[in-house]
C-alpha cells in the first residue's frame, strides 16, 4: 500500500511540474505571439511559428530538468533529438489546428491559440514520457 501511494505522489508531482513548465512555455508562446502580432503587425498565424521557437527551449531545459527528471541525467545527444521531434510534430499539430480555428471560428487569435496549445499540449505530454524521456 505504502509502495502504491510513493509511486502516486511520484506521478503526481511530474504531472504538477509538466504542468508548470507548460504554462510556462504557453505563457512564453503567447506573449511572442501578442507581442509579434499588435507591436508590429504581423500576421498570428506567421507569428506563431516564432512563439513556438522561443517556447521549445523553455518547454525542453523545464521538463528535462523538472518534469522528466530523473536519477541520472538524460544523456541530451539522446533527448534533445527525441523531444525536438515530439516538438515539431506538436508544433505542426499546433499549426493546422491553429490555422483551422482562424478560418473556420469566430475565436479571436488569442482564445484560439489557448485551446490550441491546451489540447497540444497533452499529445506532447503524453510523448514526452512514454517516448523522449524514457529511462534507458
């Protein structure tokens, strides 16, 4: 029972710290995107791409040091690859459904790329630990 409950709360606290990193990260995509699209007028959907660049960085040094951390230290020649892949495929999820909101919805840019990234975010999620970071 004991053994059950440590290996709950271990659960628990990397799913409490993949969800900081995240709002970290869709925080720092976000505030790319605003900033890109009412300081300089550019298009959301072309500033996008750049908020998500900014946000990887954020998103891999939180979870490989937070989220995904373990014993010893993901070798990066091994992760950094993984997670990049599992990101741009994020990524390109994140841009399809994202252009499809803008065309399809009357969301504004902003309300859509929240539920965007939400939903994005749990694929990634669920990548992340069953594929970039696994122990081997």
């Amino acid at each position: 029972m004991l053994e059950r409950l440590i290996a709950l709360t271990v659960r628990l606290q990397s799913l409490l710290l993949f969800a900081a990193v995240g709002i970290a990260a869709a925080a720092v995509h976000l505030a790319v995107v605003w900033g890109l699209v009412n300081q300089w007028s550019i298009p959301a959907l072309l500033a996008n791409p750049f908020g998500f660049f900014i946000a990887f960085w954020v998103s891999f040094f939180g979870h490989r040091h937070g989220g995904f951390r373990a014993d010893e230290p993901h070798p990066l020649a091994r992760v950094l690859p993984r997670f990049a892949l599992v990101a741009v495929f994020g990524f390109l999820l994140n841009e399809v459904l994202y252009a499809a909101l803008l065309q399809f919805t009357p969301l504004p840019y902003t309300v859509a790329l929240f539920l965007v990234i939400a939903f994005v975010s749990v694929v990634t999620y669920l990548a992340s630990r069953h594929w970039a970071f696994v122990q081997v």
